[in-house]
C-alpha cells in the first residue's frame, strides 16, 4: 500500500535532507566560492562611481548563477536510477519531485544569504541586505 501524496512528500523531503548532510563538503565549497567571488570582484571593480557599481553587481550575479546552477544541477542531476526505482515501489513521481525540489530550497536559501550578505560587506553600494537578498531569491 502506497501513502497519500502529501506525506510521501514529506518522507521524500526528510530524506533529501539526510542525503544533503552527507554531501556538506560541496554545499560549503560553493559557499565558500560565492563568498570568494564576490569579495574578488567587488574589490577588482567596485569603485564608488555607478559604473563600477553596475559591473560589479553584473558579475557577481553571474557568478552567483553559475554557482547556483551548479547546485541546482546536483537536486535531480544522479537522479535518473532512483526515480525508476522509486516509481517501480509505487512511490508517487509529483511527492518525489516536490519533496527533493523542497529540499533543494534550503540550499538555494544558504546561497542567497551568503551572496548577499557578502555583497552587502564589502559593495560600496547602499543598498540594503534584504534587498539584495530578495532580488536574488526568487
């Protein structure tokens, strides 16, 4: 007998979790290089005039894309035996999708923070950290 939608996704989400703990080295290497990044490129182009600021700000967003990209890749990238397996036990494929895209969140989350608190150091900008962290978000 199979569970109801909603709590297979819960039980899929938890267990996306467990398997995020196990891979912490990569989630805090990313962190570690969007953290590098931004102080790099903030230090090499921003500086104080609104031209410097644009350019700065444009690529430490791609810098942040490209390393989210990176991330979001490892959610459903290895993915391809376990969703036949899954769906060959009778799990339902919306409640696994849902629950690993629910958990991949909570990295993208950490990867938002840590960009835009990072820029909100060390920019010259004014702009505050909510903002940013809002632009970026979504």
């Amino acid at each position: 007998k199979t569970m109801i939608w909603p709590m297979a996704t819960i039980v899929l989400f938890m267990r996306s979790i467990v398997q995020m703990q196990r891979r912490l080295i990569t989630i805090a290497l990313t962190f570690f290089l969007i953290t590098l990044g931004v102080v790099l490129l903030t230090l090499a182009f921003d500086k104080g005039k609104a031209t410097d600021y644009i350019i700065a700000y444009s690529l430490t967003l791609l810098l942040l894309a490209l390393l989210a990209g990176i991330a979001a890749l490892r959610v459903f990238g290895s993915e391809k035996d376990v969703t036949a397996r899954e769906a060959a036990a009778g799990v339902k494929l919306v409640a696994f999708f849902f629950g690993k895209a629910l958990a991949a969140v909570v990295e993208q989350v950490g990867i938002a923070i840590i960009y835009a608190g990072t820029y909100s150091l060390c920019s010259s900008s004014r702009v505050d950290f909510w903002v940013i962290f809002l632009a970026v978000f979504p």
